[in-house]
C-alpha cells in the first residue's frame, strides 16, 4: 500500500475520530468539502500548505499522517497521539504495536507463555497472532498504558525463576530506558528475554543488558536487533522461594528496583 493511501485512510479516520462532518474540516481547512473528500478517496493530493493545516489540526507529524496505517493501531496508541505523543515530531520512528481490547473497550493483558514464545517472535506485529493469545485484566494496572504478560525462560534472573510470569508495560520511546532496571526486550534472534538495561542508545546505539543471576555475563545488543520494549511491572510465580538466605541480596536488589519504578510511576 503506498502513502497516498495511507494519507486518505488516516483523514477520513481521524475526522470520524474528532466527530466532524466533511464540510465542518473543509471549513476548518479553509478548502471545499469536495476537495477534502477527494483527499479521503485518494484521488486528490494535497499540497504541502493543506498537509500542514491537517497535522496542525489532528496534532500530528506529517510523517505520522503520510507513513503510518492509523487503523492498525490499538486505542492506546491513538489516543496519545491525539494528545500529543507523536515519536515522529522527536526524531523516531512510530512502532506499530498490534493489540486487543475486550469488549468494553479496554485494553487486553495478553499473555505470552512459553508454548508461543518462539511464534511471538514472528508474530508479534501480527494482529491475528496477537488475537489468538489468552488475555486478561488486573485492576491494579493502568487503564491509560498499555501491558503484556511474559513467561520467563531459564534462571538468568532469580529469584525470578524459570516459569514466573513478568508483566510489562509498552515502552514507545526506547531512548526513556532507565539504567539499573529491569525490562522484557523483544530481540530479532533471542526472542523475549527479560533483563536489567543499560541505555547505551546515545553514545553506542545499543542496550547493555545484564542478568540479576551473576553467573550470566552481560552483552550489548544493538538497537536493530531490538523489536519491543517492555518495562517491568510485576512478577508472579506459583513456586514455593527455596534458600532463600542464598538469594537474599539478589532479591533485595530486585525489591530496591520496584519500589523506585512505583515511585516513579506515582
């Protein structure tokens, strides 16, 4: 599909959005209702002023009008944009995040567990994938952020354990990684893993990851390897904690991280 269409979805889906007429925009616009609805049939081309006047009007990069399918977008992502949050008007790219929302029209916690991990990694900008995944609610979580729920595999982060679920939320500006934290990272040959970050972006243009258990070594990976953030959230496991005495620093550090993303957050 190429941007022209692109450009003539998007109006048309953003005017439904903001509940205007044809002739209500084309009056905004300052141009006749019919050339704005040839703009919407993809027949007519606006020129650079017009492309101005609908991304100062819907708050939006032109880039975002021209270069992104708006309705592959989840609720979340559009209405930040409509706020504002356009990654494009900052110098980067708008990641399309394939999502689901229950029938009340509220965002899904999808769960990916570690029978799907190897297909979440093909499949992860795949909506009918994506559907196909269990999904779920905690009321403890933010109805304005976006979540995901993760199986981990291997003990690369104990006391998190082999089989705990981490939920993350949806991290769009990757320059935001927060040294010293711990995040999912969706990576092009690894898969989901779950590690603490080091941004590295700005000087590097990589993330230097590193596990809580000490007997992994660290490793830098580039960011075009990166497909999905996700920061951590919480973590749940139906495991009994065994040595507990030999964890106990691990899991103090692991306690020190919340309480400063739970600081931040409020």
């Amino acid at each position: 599909m190429n941007t022209q269409l692109f450009l003539a979805k998007n109006i048309k889906l953003l005017r439904n959005r903001s509940k205007e007429n044809q002739h209500e925009l084309a009056n905004k616009l300052g141009i006749k209702r019919s050339t704005l609805a040839s703009y919407e049939a993809g027949t007519g081309k606006p020129p650079l002023e017009t492309l101005l006047l609908l991304a100062d009007t819907f708050g939006m990069s032109i880039d975002t009008l021209i270069r992104v399918d708006l309705a592959k977008l989840g609720e979340l992502q559009l209405r930040q944009l409509e706020h504002g949050n356009d990654i494009y008007l900052s110098g980067s790219q708008l990641r399309v995040l394939a999502s689901t929302v229950s029938p009340d029209n509220r965002e899904n916690v999808e769960l990916v567990n570690l029978k799907v991990k190897a297909g979440y990694t093909a499949g992860y900008n795949d909506p009918e994938f994506i559907r196909s995944l269990p999904a779920f609610h905690l009321p403890f979580l933010s109805s304005d952020r976006k979540y995901r729920a993760f199986q981990v595999d291997g003990d690369s982060m104990l006391p998190v354990k082999h089989g705990a679920y981490v939920i993350g939320e949806y991290l769009q500006d990757w320059r935001s990684i927060k040294d010293g934290y711990p995040y999912m990272f969706l990576l092009r040959e690894e898969g989901a893993v779950f590690k603490v970050a080091y941004n590295q972006i700005r000087s590097r243009k990589n993330v230097l990851l590193k596990s809580l258990n000490p007997i992994f070594e660290p490793y830098e990976v580039s960011v075009n390897e990166v497909m999905e953030v996700w920061k951590y959230v919480y973590y749940f496991t139906d495991e009994v904690p065994q040595n507990l005495s030999a964890n106990e620093a691990i899991m103090h550090r692991l306690t020190k991280i919340e309480e400063r993303l739970v600081s931040n957050t409020n």
